[in-house]
C-alpha cells in the first residue's frame, strides 16, 4: 500500500494532468463570460470565506479539532483582505491553540489568491509503551503554509473551483525526553506532517429566500519532494547510516528518492489521501448579524502510519489512534459590519474508535459507529474577524 510503481507515478501525473486541464478549460470559459456577467458574480450578497488554513490545509499533521467555515457577508474593496482566526479545540488528552493569518489577493474579478500562515501551541498526554508513566507534553510554533487560488465559476458564479498547496513549514520531528530517552511525539503534538499536499475542491452556492446554501467537495493527495535525494535521518553523525546498495527497490525509495508520489515522510510516517465534504445552511433574515449551521465530513482512502517512537531506528508503526471517518456538527455567527466583521463559531467532532496499531491494513474494514464514549468529550471554538487593507 506504501510502495511506489510505476504503475502510481503513472496515475498521479494523469490525475495531475485531468485536473490541470480542467482548470484551465473551465477558467478559459468564464474569461470568454461578458462584463456583465463578471457584475453578477462579484455583486453583494453572503460570501462562504475559507476554512481555517483556506484550500488544501490540514494535509499532513493533525490539530485534533474541527475547521471553522466563516459564512458572511464580507469585506472588500481594497488592494488585500486579511482574516485572522484564532481557534482552541480540546478532547479528554490534548488541547490545542491556534492562530491563523490569511491574506488574499483577487488577480480578477472572479478569481482570489492567498496564502495562509498558522501558529499554534498544542499540549497532550503521551505514554509510547504500557509499562511507562504517561506525561504532558507541550510543543508550539510554526504550522504548514498554505497557499490556495480559486475561480468562480458559472453565470451567476454559483460554481468555485478551488486550488491548494500545502508546504512542510511545521516542524515533524519534535522529540521529547532525557538525552539518551528520546522519543518521537505522536503526529497530534507535531506542527506538521513533513509532506507537501496537494488539494483540489469544487464548491456550489445557491440563494435562498432569507438564506443561502453552501457545498463543498475536496480531495487532498499529500505527497514527498526531496531536493537532496537522500533521507535527512539516515546520514551523518547520529543518523541511521543503513547500506542502500543490497536493499529492494521498493525499500531503497524510503533512503533515496527526489519525488514520492504519496505522503510518506523520511521517518516512515505515512498520510494518505483523503476526500472531505461539507454542507451548510446560512440565515441571512437580520441585518446585523447571519448565523450558519454546517456538517462536515472526512474520509481517508488508506490507512495512516506514523513514526517509530525510537530516532536511533527506521521502525513505522500503523497509527493506533488512526480514525477510518471524522465529523463535526457546526454552528457560526457573523456580527456583520461594513469593515469589521466579526465571526465565533462552535464545533462539535464525532469520529468512529480507533481500530488500534495492528489493526486492519483495509481502510473500509476499519469503519465503525461513531466512539460514543467520546461524543460531547471533545470541542472547537472559534472567533475571527476581518478587513480590506490598502
């Protein structure tokens, strides 16, 4: 499931190459649209601004919460629109802060660029082997940047085709303990996965009597660049030093690659592709303020692995806190305001239990009922607010 074939090179360059071609054809269709149909797409109305981290985020690296989706009027009229969010999400053995920064630049009338840059603190429980005392563990700093594009599409742009591209920006390798006692933190404490991931999405919006409608589908492939072609970790004084020349092709790829078509990083720790979905329901009857209701929903395609807990060896293990879905019921509310707007939101996740390291190596055979020992245990909340600058 981890290896790479020909036969997937192949496949991701032609998925790469569809999804290429169909942007621009469908970019080159509303470029052809006449100015006034430009006046219908950017006319005022509600306007769904981006998830926490915009297009694409979240590829590599968990935050243990549940992503916000603004729905409101907006701002603009200036050269730039900056959003900031700030978001805290706990469960029973973690929390976790951040604080995301995205600002966007609309190249034309129907199209927007940004790029969006998180930090974040996370603390959480920790206990590699049964017969050690768990602690807390905190970690904190720079997460993975995303820069995303999008084009609305359709004669009244009810269509918006998005793009994202998340870089390893975060840290992926935090180790905690005595010199000697190291260990890698499990994947929730690290600040990112390690990984690029690419990200592409379709949206629609309908209107309403006193309300609109909001769906969204995307498909997230994260995936590995190596500009050295050696692994960081197995050379140089304290690295794993293993003898490549007598190893399998498939084995040798995890010590000397420039390009892996999948998201396995340089310590083992595998992110697979995932698709998501969200739908929501925004209230615009009151003129001072518009609240929303969402449901989102994720799905993995294979099943994740992370890294040994050992730095001294090459050792991945099949995550045992892997989830097969994840869910959030959403509620949001814009404070509306022709410069200022302000949003707070509340999430509530829900995920099926964990199958355990050892598990299934099907990803299907891993789906299960929603863990009800944990509903209600875990929540997101969110506030942010925007503005136009220049």
């Amino acid at each position: 499931m981890r290896l790479c074939s020909k036969k997937s090179v192949r496949a991701f360059f032609l998925v790469l190459a569809l999804m290429t071609a169909a942007a621009l054809n469908l970019c080159s269709l509303i470029s052809s649209s006449s100015p006034e149909t430009f006046s219908a797409i950017v006319s005022p109305g509600l306007t769904p601004w981006a998830s926490i981290g915009g297009c694409g985020a979240g590829g590599s690296g968990g935050s243990g919460g549940a992503a916000a989706k603004w729905v409101g009027k907006g701002v603009t009229g200036g050269l730039i629109d900056l959003q900031v969010l700030g978001n805290y999400s706990f469960g029973q053995s973690y929390q976790t802060s951040s604080l995301s920064t995205r600002a966007s630049y609309k190249p034309t009338y129907t199209s927007t660029l940004g790029i969006t840059i998180p930090v974040m603190s996370k603390s959480g429980l920790v206990q590699p082997q049964g017969q050690i005392p768990d602690r807390t563990e905190v970690t904190g700093g720079l997460g993975d940047i995303t820069i995303d594009y999008s084009k609305a599409l359709g004669m009244e742009g009810q269509y918006a085709l998005n793009l994202g591209l998340t870089f390893p920006s975060g840290q992926s390798d935090i180790k905690r303990g005595a010199d000697n006692e190291k260990i890698y933190l499990p994947s929730i404490l690290q600040k990112g996965g390690g990984l690029y991931a690419a990200a592409i999405g379709l949206g629609y919006t309908k209107d309403i009597e006193k309300g609109i409608l909001l769906f969204d589908i995307n498909y997230n492939h994260p995936f590995a660049l190596n500009f050295t072609g050696k692994n960081q970790y197995n050379q140089g004084n304290g690295g794993w030093n293993y003898a490549t020349d007598n190893m399998s092709a498939s084995d040798r790829n995890r010590f000397e690659y420039y390009f892996k078509p999948y998201g396995e990083n340089d310590l083992g720790a595998f992110t697979p592709r995932s698709i998501s979905i969200d739908a929501y329901y925004g209230n615009k009857a009151e003129e001072a303020y518009i609240y929303s209701f969402g449901l989102t929903f994720s799905a993995p395609l294979s099943v994740a692995w992370i890294a040994g807990y050992n730095p001294k060896t090459y050792a991945p293990i099949q995550d045992p806190d892997f989830q097969a879905w994840s869910a959030s019921l959403n509620w949001g509310m814009e404070f509306s305001h022709a410069k200022y707007p302000v949003f707070i939101a509340v999430a509530l996740p829900i995920h099926d239990k964990a199958d355990g390291a050892g598990g299934s190596a099907s990803v299907l055979k891993q789906w299960s009922g929603p863990d009800l020992k944990d509903l209600g245990q875990a929540w997101s909340f969110t506030i942010g607010i925007k503005s136009t600058l220049f």
